[in-house]
C-alpha cells in the first residue's frame, strides 16, 4: 500500500467519510462548515488533493457527484502516528506517555488499557 501523508483538514473529511459514505459535496460541507468555517471551494480543493493522493474517490455517474474513501483509516493511522512520534517526541514512546500521563488524569479504565497494551507487547517481543 501506498504511504499517504494527511493534512489536519484532510483528516476532518476523511473522519467524515469514514463515519458514512458516500457523501456529496454539499453533505460534506454542511457537516464540517460549523466547525471549520471551510466554504464548499475550499473543500472540493481538499478533496481534489485526496483524490490526487489516491485516498478518495469521485463517483461521476450521476448529476451530483458523491465522494467516498478508498482507504481505511486502520491503513493510514500508523504512519500517521510514526510521524506524529518521530516528529514531536524524536521516536520516544516514553516521552509521549509522560507527556500525556502528565497533563492528564488517567482513569482505572485508561490504567487497565495500557497495561494489556504494554502486557501483548511483551508477548509478541519474546515470541
């Protein structure tokens, strides 16, 4: 698969899609617009780079065209956090937890995640 990089926004529409597809221009707009304040041609130009990187597609059939994803998040998000981790915390998973553990409060329920995530990271090391 294809290493897609996604901008801020570019992960707004994407979230959006994910969530239902297809969706028009015009849906897309209206759902973002309250909280991003993009107008419908900013959007089709962010959507004209999706396209271009190959993680949209354009159905043309009809009268109004409808837009969905041909990548899954699950495919892009690690990259995506590789990046944010190399680039922010200079590769150091341990900095970004004592950055987050930090700055805030973990429930018993946030405790109990992280350590069966760190408890599968131990097993698949010594398998």
């Amino acid at each position: 698969m294809k290493n897609i990089m996604l901008s801020d926004g570019e992960w707004k529409i994407m979230k959006l899609m994910w969530e239902k597809s297809p969706r028009t221009l015009r849906e897309i707009t209206l759902a973002l617009e309250p909280e991003t304040g993009w107008t419908r041609p900013t959007i089709h130009v962010m959507l004209k780079r999706l396209i271009a990187k190959e993680a949209v597609k354009v159905d043309e059939g009809t009268r109004i065209h409808e837009y969905y994803p041909i990548i899954k998040r699950k495919d892009v998000a690690p990259n995506e956090t590789e990046s944010f981790l190399n680039r922010v915390y200079d590769g150091s998973i341990g900095m970004l937890f004592t950055a987050l553990t930090e700055r805030k409060k973990l429930s018993e329920d946030d405790i109990a995640e992280l350590r069966q995530i760190l408890d599968n990271a131990e097993k698949k090391r010594k398998e």
